[in-house]
C-alpha cells in the first residue's frame, strides 16, 4: 500500500481573508500571540481607482525538498512516513538554523519564556472588579487559560524557552483521523487537505482541475501547500 503523502490546497477564489484559519490555529495549538503558525500576506498593487488587493494565507509549506530539515545538526527537524515536516522538541538546541535556513519565514523562536504575558500582568485594569492575567492563569490550572490539551498528544502543549516551533498540520488530530484545524474552521471551505498520493482525494482533485501555483518555487523547496485560482 502506498504511504500517504499529506498536502493543502488554499482556493484564494473562495478564501474572503477573514484570518479565522489564523485564530482557530492559536487557539487549537496554544501558539503564543506573537507567532503565527497560520499567517497571511497582503499585497496591494496600482493607484487608485485602479487598486487591486490580495490576500494570501500562508503557513509552514511542509516541503518536500525542506532545507529546514537538510540544515538542522540534530535532526530536531524531520520528515515523517507522511511527508510531514515536524520538530522533536527534545532534541532542539535552538540554534535556529532552520529558522535561518527557510525561505518563507514561518519558524519562531522562544526567545523568552512563552505567555509571560499572563505571569507579569498583575495590575488589575479596574482594581477590585477586573482580573489580571496573572490570577486566570492560576485559575484555570492549565499553563494559559485557553489552554487544548489535545495538542499535548504529539508534541509539547507549550514549547520551552530556547527551542522553535511552527505548523505541523495539526498532526496531533491527523494521527485521530481529523482534518487541521484551519481547514475544519475555514468559513468558505478553502482550504482542501488531503492524501495527494490518492488520485480520488480532494486535494488532488483541485489540482487536475486548476492549474496549482507554489510560493517560491524558484526555491527548489517543493512545498505541499498550493494555491489556486484568485479573487
């Protein structure tokens, strides 16, 4: 039997940029507020009244060709039976050669201690009434209140200071049989995952219909994450 070979189609005629594949991203994978596993692009191009407005979301492009693995000294980044692009926190030495090695921008950092945000808020907005960050935290007895611990099943619920992270395709929910969050969430259904080693799948499906575009393909990556048609 033929290995799965997980890939996405983004269908920018029917995505209306309402960045919800963003939120649901966060949310479903405890992603700090400054990193952005899910992000998108905006472009704005001529002069008005002849102004013509994109946008593009992107995320890590699990490519097949990933310099982002060639480069890592730990192999920390690897490619998985699936063709997966994933990181072993346990052996990251944070180095950031990936991060330096990928041309789309989509590793983050620990630099510092995620969500210290909640640990230094400790001054109420409207003392004696409102909560601060620092008391929900302890609350809610999760290590950040909108805690999932589903993503805990396949990798780390919140990445260490000193290590990166980025998107997995919510592998955690693939290894049940469950599409990635972004895609489950997306109002407009635009986003299109699948097996593109199965010619009956959805994802290849779109791509003999249209004709597919990469970002950066100049790059030699080989992404997984294709685009087509436009608004």
């Amino acid at each position: 039997m033929t290995a799965k070979r997980y890939g996405m189609v983004i269908d920018l005629h029917r995505c209306v940029g309402c960045a919800a594949c963003d939120i649901a991203c966060k949310s479903e994978n405890n992603v700090p507020y400054e990193f952005h596993w899910s992000n998108h692009i905006l472009e704005t191009t001529g002069t008005f009244p002849n102004v013509r407005y994109r946008y593009i979301p992107t995320l890590c492009n699990h490519c097949e060709n990933a310099p982002c693995v060639h480069n890592c000294p730990t192999t920390a980044m690897y490619k998985s039976a699936d063709g997966l692009t994933l990181h072993d926190a346990d052996k990251c030495i944070g180095c950031r050669l990936c991060q330096l090695a990928c041309p789309y921008g989509v590793i983050y950092f620990n630099d510092q201690a995620p969500f210290s945000q909640f640990d230094n808020d400790n001054a109420p907005a409207i003392p004696e009434c409102t909560s601060t960050g620092q008391e929900v935290a302890l609350r809610t007895g999760v290590p950040i209140p909108y805690y999932n611990p589903a993503r805990a099943t396949t990798y780390p619920g919140v990445r260490a200071q000193g290590i990166v992270e980025k998107c997995t395709f919510c592998d955690h929910r693939l290894a049940q049989g469950e599409l990635p969050w972004c895609v489950e969430s997306c109002p407009t259904e635009a986003r299109i995952f699948g097996d593109l080693n199965d010619p009956e799948s959805a994802p290849r499906q779109a791509l003999a219909k249209h004709a597919p575009r990469v970002l950066q393909k100049e790059k030699g990556t080989k992404p997984r994450v294709f685009y087509i048609r436009d608004f």
